[in-house]
C-alpha cells in the first residue's frame, strides 16, 4: 500500500463582512476495501460555531459547518492520512458483454437496483444523441465491457484536449463535445454520458491524484489538485455478488491505481463539490484560492 497526507485548503475572502456561513463539505476521503483512513480532520477559520459530519445518500463523509462570528476570510481546511492500493476487479467480470451490463435493461441482476440511478440522467449529465454517437465506436456488439470501456477511455484522451480556459463549471457535455477540450470534470461527465447513452451505470468519482514531479525537480508543495474520473459498474452473471466497479481516467488515460485517493461519488459533479455553502452579507466582490497538496508518506 502507499501511503499519502493531504492537506486541501480552501478560503474565501470578501470585500465586506459576512455576519453567517454555511456550508457542506465532501473533503474526506472514503473508507474502502482498497483505500484505509487513518486520520482526518476538517476545521474552519474563523472556529465554526458548528461543526459536524454525517454520511450522505452515497455513504460519502460529508461536512457540515456554520460560522457566525463576522468575517472577511474564511477557510476551510481538510487534512487527511490515507494508505491506498491499487483495485483488483475480477476478469470474469471484465469480460461480461456490455449488452448484459445494463441494470434498467436487466433489473434481476444482483445489485441492478442499487446502481440504476447511475445509469439515468443528472443535471450536469445530459444523454445527448451525440455522446451515445460517440460511444458507439467502443461498444460494438458482444464486446466484453472492461475492453469497450478502456477503449473509450483511450479515444477520449485522444480526441479531446486538456485546455482549463476552454470550459466552465456549468459547461454542458454537448459543449465538451463540440470544443473537443476541457478539463477532468469535463471529460468525466463526457464519459458517463457515454455510458448512460448506452444504458450502462456509471457514478463520477472525486478525489486526488498523486502527481509526480519532473525528473531532477522537487515537489512543489500546494500545486496538486482536486481531480475527477469516472467508474462503471460490472455485473456479476454468476449471481454470487452483487458485480463492481471499473474506476478509469479518461484525463490521464488509466485505469485507477494506488495515487488515486478516493473522496466521494456521485451521479456528476453536483453531488459531490468540495466545498458549497450559502452566505449571508452585503459583499459585492468575493475572491476564492484552492491549495492541495498529496504529499507521499
């Protein structure tokens, strides 16, 4: 296992006092058969007057807090201690025909009423005409679902360039489609629309990933990221569980391993931002910096 601690920061700063914050944060990580916690914390500054965590609908650690001593700055910081190691997803599973993979299609598949929401559409995740278009390269009829998956995955690193000016956080898959570039979030919601397009289910997953600096060149601590990929579900045939999860990156063209720290995960990215909240002030003008850092142990 490799280990990791992360420090996530992040601060708001206002041109006028706010008088009450309140928020929701999904800032730490999961506990998962691949993936151990051994500390985490989440505190606010100014001191919240309120404090506390509770598990959503998808069993993520969510945060929620309520500062009301008046303030200009607020930050909210997460510090976490993971060991994680890379998935192991059966080859039987893999290999099941993606046709035989669709829960809405096949409901009497252990598990299939578990993962159906994530084979309908989100708000950030349109099944639009052209996605399935797409998609339909990959999947042709019979393939096993690992091999059409990865394949996707392969075409959409590919076609689609890495540019954070291109899009926005509200951009929709049709304009991913269209401008052929973006950013994670992006090509994440362009490949569960994807999937969904095909009846398959697919969740999108938040989290970290490990970045690895240039030969002869030290960590710059506080450069890393939040980061997005997706994971498709894998029925199993056999009846003996209820199937898991193929988690992939078309970003980074790669199956998930061990620098991936896994946070929370959604039908898209509305489920599980960072931070969101609500303020109440007169504040015309209001300035927001993010620093991650994923520092191995």
């Amino acid at each position: 296992m490799t280990a990791y601690r992360i420090t996530h920061r992040t601060t708001y700063s206002y041109d006028e006092p706010v008088t009450d914050s309140l928020g929701i944060a999904h800032l730490v990580p999961r506990v998962l058969p691949w993936q151990q916690v051994g500390f985490s914390a989440v505190t606010t500054t100014p001191v919240g007057n309120d404090v506390n965590q509770d598990l959503d609908y998808y069993g993520n650690a969510a945060t929620y807090f309520q500062v009301r001593e008046p303030h200009t700055r607020l930050e909210i910081e997460a510090v976490s201690e993971v060991e994680v190691q890379a998935p192991v997803v059966p080859e039987a599973l893999l290999a099941v025909p993606w046709e035989q993979a669709r829960p809405l299609v096949s409901p009497e598949l252990n598990g299939a009423w578990a993962v159906a929401d994530f084979a309908l559409e989100s708000s950030s995740v349109e099944q639009v005409e052209e996605a399935r278009e797409y998609a339909s390269a990959s999947f042709w009829p019979g393939r096993p679902l690992g091999e059409a998956a990865t394949d996707l995955m392969h075409r959409i690193h590919a076609d689609f360039e890495y540019d954070h000016t291109a899009t926005t956080v509200t951009s929709t898959v049709s304009e991913v489609i269209s401008t052929r570039a973006g950013v994670c979030q992006d090509f994440a919601h362009l490949t569960l629309a994807c999937l969904r397009s095909l009846g398959l289910a697919a969740r999108y997953v938040s989290g970290y990933l490990s970045t690895l600096p240039a030969p002869g060149k030290e960590r710059v601590v506080g450069a890393d990221a939040s980061h997005a990929w997706v994971a498709v579900w894998l029925p199993d045939l056999s009846g003996a569980t209820d199937g898991d999860w193929l988690a992939f990156d078309p970003t980074n063209d790669q199956w998930a391993g061990d620098r991936y720290i896994t946070v929370a995960w959604g039908r898209d990215y509305a489920d599980v931002p960072p931070v969101k909240g609500v303020i109440f002030t007169e504040a015309k003008k209001s300035v927001l910096e993010v620093s991650v850092d994923v520092a191995p142990v």
